[in-house]
C-alpha cells in the first residue's frame, strides 16, 4: 500500500512538473500576451466606433432630420398649390 501512495505522489510530482514547465513555456507566454494585446486594441476599437456612432447619430438629429421635414412640409405646400390652381383653373 505505501508504494501505491508513493507511486501516486511521484506521479503527481511528474504531473506538476510537467503543467509547471508548459505553463512557463515562451510560447504559452507570447500567446497570452497576443491575446491580451488582441482585447486591448479591440476595446479601444470599441471604444472609438461607440464615440464615433454617437457624434454621427447626434449630427444626423441636428442637421439631417430638420432637412427631412422641411422638405416634406414644402412637397405638401407644392401638392396643395397645385390642387387649388387645378380647382380655379376647372372653375373658370
């Protein structure tokens, strides 16, 4: 029974070693360190198109959308121009 106790700490030894070594490895290091560096600069991107969309979608409300319904407000005074002139013009 001691050897099967013995046998299981050495192997958990090996195990350890093994996780230990790996997890220091250059490579393991260079990978989270592009990952990181990949979340960083995607939040930043994030960060800038979520300010971008906002100064674009506030523009849009000040500028365009009054535009817009003036537009529409001067077509509506055009169409009915043009329906009193057809109504006097049939009248005569």
């Amino acid at each position: 029974m001691s050897t099967r106790g013995g046998g299981a700490s050495s192997d958990d030894g090996i195990l350890s070693r093994v996780s230990t070594s790996v997890s220091q490895s250059p490579i393991v290091y260079r990978g989270k360190k592009a990952a990181f560096d990949t979340a960083y600069v995607a939040k930043k991107l994030l960060k800038s198109t979520g300010k971008a969309a906002w100064i674009a979608g506030t523009t849009f409300l000040v500028l365009v959308v009054p535009l817009i319904i003036e537009m529409d407000r001067e077509q509506q005074l055009n169409e009915l121009e043009l329906q009193q002139a057809s109504l006097l013009g049939a009248s005569k």
